[in-house]
C-alpha cells in the first residue's frame, strides 16, 4: 500500500476532488498554505494500493494539466509500512 500526498492550489481542489471521486478513489482534503507568498494551497492524502499508483497519477495529471511552464501539483508516493482502521 502506498500514501498519495498531492499539493494543489487551493482553486484547483473541487476539480481534483471530483475527479478523484468520480475514479472512485477516496481522498482526505486538509488546507495548508506555503510558498513564497503563503498562498492558500490544499493537501489530499489518499490511500491507494501499489497497482493504483499509476491510475491515481494519471487523475491528476488529466485534471490538472500544466499552464504553460506552471505546474499545478506535486506529488509524493510514500510506502505504508502498517495500516488499521479502528
């Protein structure tokens, strides 16, 4: 299993939700600021497994599509050493 953790500005954030949603994915949403101005950003935590990696990246990537030379979103994939639900 592995932890998504995918930084976004915070105006692109109902688009990602959504789409993630839609490619039933399920997402926690917490804002966060940052940045050289402190800008208002959002930080989506997804738990997915090691084969959906790759399909959770694409969400991104056709959601959020680059604006010239300004990337929308950074992504860090983080391997999950023990998960639990209580």
């Amino acid at each position: 299993m592995k932890m998504m953790i995918v930084i976004i500005k915070d105006n692109d954030a109902d688009t990602l939700t959504q789409a993630f949603t839609a490619s039933n994915f399920r997402v926690t949403r917490v804002a966060s600021t940052g940045g050289f101005l402190r800008s208002g950003n959002v930080t989506m935590l997804l738990g997915v497994e090691d084969n959906q990696v790759d399909s959770a990246i694409d969400v991104v990537k056709k959601s959020l599509p680059p604006k010239g030379d300004t990337k929308r979103a950074t992504l860090f994939v983080v391997p999950v050493n023990h998960f639990e639900q209580v």
